[in-house]
C-alpha cells in the first residue's frame, strides 16, 4: 500500500495537464530516448543539470511519469543524496530509499514505492547520508542498478548538478545515457560546456539537452530535446 502524507503534492504537468503543449513535449522527449540508440537499448537514463534551480528534478519526475503513462514498467530513483525532492513531488515517506538498500539495510522491493499510476514505482533518496559519492561510486549501486534493470523497463535517475559535486559524474558512468537540463536565458554558456566536459571525461553518453523555460509563441513553455551533442 503507498502511504499517504498529508502535505502538498508538488504539482505535475503531465498529471494535472495531459494534453498541454509541455505535457506532449515531454512525451517527445520519452520518444527521442527511445530512439537515440540503434545499437544498444538505453534503459538506464540519468538526469542532471549544470546547477541548481534549472529544472532538472521537474523534468526527471514528468519524463518518468509520460513513460508510465505509456505503460512501460518505470522506476524513477532519486539519487541526489544532498538535496532530495522526488518524495516530496509525489508525496511519499523517505524513512528508506537508495541509501538503505546501499548499506544492506533493505531490498528493492522493499524501497520500491507505488505511485497512483501502477506502471511507475519510485525510489526515493532515503536519509541523506555523510558520504553520498562514495555510496554512488560503491560497488552496492552497480548491484542496485543491475537488480532495477531486470524488474523494469525504463530506469531514471535524478542526480545532484554536474558543477557542484562529483556524484553526478560518478553515476553517468555507470548508466547507459545522460541529459543535462538548462535553464534558457538564465545558464551560463561557459558553464554548461564545462558540465558537458565533465560528463565526456567520464565517458558519459551524453544523448542530448533539455531547454527549459524557453519562452514561444502564446506565452507557452516548451521543454526541447535536442538530440544532437555538439
């Protein structure tokens, strides 16, 4: 049974406006994933940002949500273990997480909650631990990862930003694509090629950007994959 809190839920486009136009542009992004790999299936897919505020845990949770939505088995696990946010977007209790399956306290099965939609289980962060990186870099998430894989179809994880700190570099090497999240008029050009130099030099799968808050005609706010690295 998911438990229930009883503060605000944070509120979802593709949840409260199916059929916006941001809530179909999402739906693109879900399918250029799809399709950015002939050669090899790219089930686990991280999200992550040059800094903070970008949007990067909003377009995690509603690419997550669009993927349920087409009902595929998907497991969204937030692995910013500094600033969590995925259990408050969906109102649920983060007494345990990824950092209690990480030190052998549970199984994923028991950290895996349910959602309104039965396709999409999450993994929040659990409590906030005094050594995230090296959790992310252990050899207990490599086995978190490889367990999720076989329970579900599409695993996304949202990441601390690229700049900050380390983390988010230590597990774009070990998932099979990234997508750095900007925020239009407001990141830095300089400081989002250094983001993307950090994430090459790991050798990272950098499978395009997400522009966020990119002002168009209506007033309207689009969210656009661009599937090119360049």
């Amino acid at each position: 049974m998911k438990p229930k809190l009883n503060h605000e839920r944070r509120s979802l486009i593709t949840l409260s406006n199916p059929k916006s136009p941001i809530s179909e542009s999402y739906r693109t992004l879900r399918t250029n994933i799809q399709f950015a790999s002939v050669d090899q299936e790219l089930k686990t897919v991280m999200v992550t940002s040059t800094g903070p505020s970008e949007g990067k845990s909003t377009t995690v949770a509603n690419l997550a949500v669009v993927t349920a939505q087409g009902e595929k088995r998907t497991l969204l696990v937030d692995s910013d273990l500094r600033k969590p946010t995925v259990h408050h977007t969906f109102q649920l209790v983060n007494r345990k997480g990824l950092t209690t399956f990480l030190t052998g306290q549970d199984t994923l099965q028991e950290v895996a909650q349910e959602t309104d939609n039965p396709y999409l289980h999450v993994v929040t962060s659990g409590p906030i631990p005094p050594n995230p990186a090296e959790l992310l870099g252990s050899k207990a998430m490599a086995r978190f990862i490889q367990e999720a894989s076989l329970a579900y179809d599409q695993i996304f994880f949202d990441t601390p930003p690229v700049i900050a700190v380390t983390d988010a570099q230590i597990l774009a090497s070990k998932v099979s694509g990234v997508i750095l999240v900007v925020n239009s008029g407001v990141t830095n050009k300089d400081v989002a090629l250094k983001a993307k130099t950090l994430l090459t030099n790991v050798k990272a799968n950098l499978l395009g950007v997400v522009l966020n808050n990119k002002k168009m005609q209506g007033d309207s706010y689009y969210y656009y994959y661009y599937g090119n690295k360049s």
